[in-house]
C-alpha cells in the first residue's frame, strides 16, 4: 500500500511501503500524473516515427541543406529556387504513383498496428483500467513535428550528440526526475516492449527517442540490452533444464502451462513451462540476473509477461539461439545461390548443449551483419567487420566466396599497372570529377578492361541472388525478433540495396534497424531510394566518393542514366543520409580499409576503436604504396602489367 502526496516533478510523489522499496517498479517510483506523461512519451514517441514515414512519401518535405542537393532556405538565387521547384514536381509526380502510395500505406498500416500494441501492453501494465483507457484515446491524438535532420557527418563524433541530432528529444516533465529514475523508465520500457514477443526495428527507434527525451546516455541503453539479453537466456536455459522435474512432480499432463496474476502490476501475468511451484522461482531468476537493473524481481518478471517464462518464447525471440544463422537451416535460403553463410565476428556459437552458456554470453538483442563487396583472401572475410562492437551480435556475410575473390584480385593487378595510373591522370586533365560517368577513358585502358569486367559482372549478378536471399532469411527470422542492421562496401552494398527493394516489394516491414551503404554500384534513381527508405526504420546512410574511378569505370556499361549511389548524392529524400567522403576516399579498393573511420565519421552508435586504429595504420601503408606507384614513369612496364596482359588472355571475351 502506498500514499501519495501533492505532486512534485523533482522527486518520486509516493511513499512505498518496505515492500515496494525491495521490489520498485513503475507504479512506486511514479505518481498517476507521472505514469500519465509516461504513456505520452511513448505516444509521441512512436508519432515521431510515423512522421518519419509520411514525410519520406511527401514531396513537400524535401530536405534542404548541402547534403540533399538543395541549396538552404537563405539561398533565394533563381537557379536554386527554379532547381527545387523542378524537383518538388519532379518528385510529386513520382509519389502519385500507385505502386508507392500502396507501399506508403502498406508502412503506414504495420506502423498504426505495432504503436497500438505498444501503447495497449503499457497502459495495461502501469495504469488501472479506467485510467489506461482515458490516456490511451489521448495518446492516439498526440503529435509531433517532424523537424528535419541536422547533417549527421557535421555533428561531434559523440555518440550521444548523433542520437540527439538523429532523434530529438522530446519534451516530457519526466527528464526532471533524478537520474536513477529516468533509468528504470528506461528499463521497464524495454522490458515492456520485450513482453510483445518481439523486438522490432520500430521498438528499437521508439527507445532512442526515449533515451534522447529522458536524458540518459546511449551507454546506458545499450548495457542494459546487453544485461537484459543475457538475463532471459539464463532464466530460460534453467526453465529448459528443470522441465521435465517439475512436470513429474506435478503429475498432470493436462496443465503443462500456468498462470499467474501478479497483484503489483495491473494486468500483467507470467506463463510458464512447468509446474505451480515455478512461479516464485521464475521470478527470483530474472530478479537475480538483472538486479542490477534497478527494477524488482516480481516487477521485471511481469513487465516481461510471457516471455519471462517460456524457454520456446525466448528461443524464438534469438533465432533458435543462433542456430537458425549458423546452422544448416540456413541452407533452405539458399537455393539460388552455390555459397551463402553467416559468420560470427566474436565468440565460438557453440550448438552442443554443455556449451550453451558460452552461447548465451555471445547472445545480443541486436544483430548487425556486414557484407565484403571484394576480398583478396579468404582470411579477410571477417576483417572489415571487427570494427563494430558488442552491443550486437555481429556477423559477416559470405556469399559467392570464389566470385568475390576473384574480382578482388583482379582489380588489384589493374590499379598497379602502368595503364590504370596513366589513365588516372588523363581523366585528372580532361574531366571534372562530377563528370566521372561520361569520362572517356583512355583506348589503352579499354583493351584490358574484359580482365575486370567479367568478374564484375558474375559477381553483380550473383549480389544481386544473394541479396534476395537475405531478404528471404530476414523475412523468415533467421535473426530471431531481433532488428538487423546492415552495413556493406562495394558490391556488398549492391546484396543489401537488392535486398531492401526485396523487403519493400513484400511489405517486410519492422525487420531492419540501420542501413549503411559504402560506395554502392547501385541506381541513386529517387524511386528505389524511396522504396528502401520504407523498411528502414532508423538510419539509411549513403556514403559515396566523387573520387572514386574504380567505380565509374566498372559500372560504366550499366544503366548510367539512372545515376550511380556510390558516386553522388541522393538528392531530395526525406530520411536518407548523404556522407560524402571523396577527401578520405581515393579509390574504390580503400573502402575496405576504412569501414571503422567511415562509421566513426557518421556517428555509428557501436565501435570498437582499437580497431579503428589498427584500419587507420593499414590506410598509411595503402598511402606510401600509392605514392610509390604514382612516382613511377607511365612509361614503366610494371609486373602488374604483365600479370594483366596474361589475364587478358585468359579471360575470354563476352558473347
């Protein structure tokens, strides 16, 4: 029992009993107006991210800023107001098309359905009945602007000052309350959202919006998922464990399955996988693996609801505990395509059942999978992708290992020859760089070309199967409930881009977090941009290099007309992130050295920077080595030369 005084927002408004001080949960620390204002945030929260979608569909939020390839609002040239009105036009005509609207509403619709389960789960688990009711109504006419984005790649490199950038905070009295406070709303948020059965990319936003509006550091929010993942891992190995005792000791087939109402939180029930007896002793294992947390046990077991007792529940949630992307089942998505697999960056993903608490330790709430567009070595498929740290459970995606590897080293032995640098400098004399894709390039140059387009086109072809491959194993949760997100250089790039056009014509909506695209071979034409935006429910990062030959030269028998992602901006979409890294970026084989300081530079949210570093000292060896080659006469019939005029003619020519 509890008595609550005049409200105060500096302090909690109730005093506890001994009770509710050894088990805190939202209903002790917070007053009816506080849990009122709770409920709000979330609402408006989860507005935010609907805004979010509408203005990717609204031709009358076009962006503005250098970074969109508008000029800002001060600018009132007639060229800059005659080039936005064009494309304002431009753009309206493209977003009448049906095919669009359809996916607008499509998006809109999971939107509308994943917010009324948020918000129907919280006020049930924090408020009385009639009280849940009253806000629930309210919190359904709550709006918020959609400010535009601030340019990401100009903010401080703190991780926390991008977060604020990327989701401003949103004003609630609840960032008053003392730090400790705004934490466990944090918490029991998270643990709300988790009572859902999944975790969406939609849910994930929804709590950087709740982190940026409380206050509290990113830090914070990604330990706490850490915690909490291994927290419910444990409970459910242990559930999993004692099954089939406690089933014999109840000695009733017919109710394998329990409930339990919890008095402390309105509404809230745990399900269980064994017998009466359990109900206690499921509660005191979550209390015990995340104590530290701030929530008590009891409290922490119900807001979880289901999902506190079920060891089937959890293991759905982490994919069949990883084995769905590491196991054979991933096979089943990869009929398309001869070579196909997911591999963890850290920790061993063990399957046998005595070395499942090494497993356990590895298990995130998130996944993050990067995807190499070339390799030189088989041993490099792992490298790029050590940078990203621990809040996920990282992954590299192999595909089409030989075809990779082959125009890997292909272009390797191009750019060393006397006939790449010569024509580097031709194109220095006769071309600006924004002209790179009507670039002639020089006769000499074009003779060999067959010894790196071959390659380039198997594997483009082969990115583009792969790619619908991972759409399917997204879809069909080889990740578990948990959001993905994806980061990919060079054809890599072009998998992940084949894939969210997959996402998009499917309605797969909810599965991807974040998207990074380095250097993509991929059309920047605004409808395919605009699809992939949809499935995106955070960050769609391009980073392109005007710099980059490599590039224009490869992709320069493609469909140009549609312009190239990896070369330029995408001009005029709401949501997109346009990263322009042509002074780092001299050449298109640098990309792989330099994913760390590229995700550093945009504000990524998880990095491990001694590896950082260590990419940073393989970029001053790559520079010498330029600078060797560049100070050799043109004339100069290198090795590399000879090693490519033999592949020339070994490769044979295009039918």
């Amino acid at each position: 029992m509890q008595v609550l005084k005049k409200s105060s927002w500096g302090h909690s408004d109730s005093v506890a009993s001994t009770s509710e001080e050894k088990n805190p949960d939202l209903a002790t620390i917070l007053s009816v107006e506080q849990r009122v204002e709770f409920t709000f945030l979330l609402a408006r929260g989860a507005e935010s991210i609907r805004k979010n979608i509408e203005a990717t569909f609204d031709a009358t939020h076009l962006p503005q800023g250098p970074a969109s390839g508008l000029s800002p609002p001060s600018d009132k040239s007639a060229e800059s107001e005659t080039k936005a009105s064009a494309l304002q036009q431009e753009r309206e005509k493209l977003l009448s098309e049906p095919k669009l609207q359809e996916l607008k509403s499509a998006a809109l619709q999971y939107l509308d359905d994943w917010r009324e389960s948020v918000l129907q789960r919280v006020a049930e688990a924090v408020n009385s009945s009639e009280l849940s009711k009253g806000q629930k109504s309210q919190a359904k006419a709550t709006e918020t602007s959609a400010k535009p984005k601030k340019d990401i790649a100009e903010a401080d490199d703190s991780v926390d000052t991008a977060l604020r950038l990327l989701y401003p905070p949103i004003p609630t009295p609840l960032a008053k309350l003392p730090h400790d406070q705004r934490i466990l709303i944090l918490h029991s948020t998270l643990l709300l959202l988790l009572s859902l059965k999944h975790y969406t990319a939609h849910s994930r936003i929804l709590l950087l919006y709740i982190t940026s509006s409380l206050g509290v550091s990113m830090s914070i929010l990604a330990q706490d998922e850490i915690k909490v993942a291994q927290g419910l891992l444990k409970v459910a190995k242990q559930l999993s464990g004692d099954a089939e005792v406690a089933k014999k000791a109840e000695g009733n087939k017919n109710s394998r399955y329990w409930k339990v109402g919890l008095a402390s939180v309105a509404g809230a029930a745990i399900i269980g996988v064994t017998g009466g007896l359990a109900a206690p002793l499921v509660a005191a294992g979550i209390g015990g693996v995340m104590g530290g947390l701030g929530l008590g046990a009891t409290a922490a077991a119900g807001y979880l609801g289901t999902l506190a007792g079920s060891s089937v529940l959890v293991a759905s949630l982490f994919g069949a505990y990883g084995a769905k992307m590491t196991g054979e089942m991933i096979d089943a998505y990869a009929k398309e395509v001869e070579d196909f697999a997911f591999l963890p960056i850290r920790g061993l993903h063990r399957r046998s059942k005595a070395d499942q608490l090494t497993a356990v330790e590895d298990r995130r709430l998130r996944v993050a999978i990067g995807i190499s567009g070339w390799l030189t070595e088989k041993e490099e498929i792992l490298e790029p992708w050590r940078v990203i740290g621990g809040g996920s459970e990282v992954f590299a995606l192999r595909w089409e290992l030989e075809a990779v590897l082959n125009l890997g080293n292909n272009l390797t032995i191009m750019l060393k020859t006397a006939a790449w640098n010569y024509a580097k400098r031709e194109i220095l004399m006769k071309t600006m760089l924004a002209g790179l894709m009507t670039a002639l390039w020089p006769l000499a140059l074009l003779k060999v070309s067959r010894v790196v387009d071959n390659p380039f086109s198997v594997a483009k072809s082969r990115g583009d199967k792969a790619g619908e491959v991972l759409a399917d194993a997204l879809i069909n949760k080889a990740q578990g409930e948990r959001p993905v997100t994806l980061v990919g250089y060079s054809l890599g790039a072009r998998v992940i881009y084949t894939c969210l056009m997959s996402l998009a014509a499917r309605g797969a909506f909810g599965l991807v977090e974040s998207v990074v695209l380095i250097g993509t071979p991929a059309p920047s034409e605004a409808s395919d941009w605009i699809s992939m935006r949809s499935v995106v429910s955070g960050r769609l990062v391009n980073v392109f290099s005007k710099n980059d030959y490599v590039l224009a030269f490869l992709y320069r028998t493609s469909s140009i007309q549609y312009g190239v992602a990896g070369l330029q901006e995408i001009e005029g979409i709401r949501g997109v992130e346009n990263v322009d890294v042509s002074k780092e970026v001299s050449g298109h084989l640098r990309y792989r050295h330099m994913i760390g300081s590229i995700l550093h530079k945009i504000g990524f949210e998880d990095l491990i920077m001694e590896e950082v570093e260590k990419e940073e000292e393989m970029i001053h060896l790559l520079d010498m080595e330029e600078d060797r080659l560049d100070h050799k006469s043109k004339e100069d019939f290198s090795e590399a030369d000879i090693e490519l005029h033999k592949l020339e003619k070994e490769t044979p020519q295009k039918p």
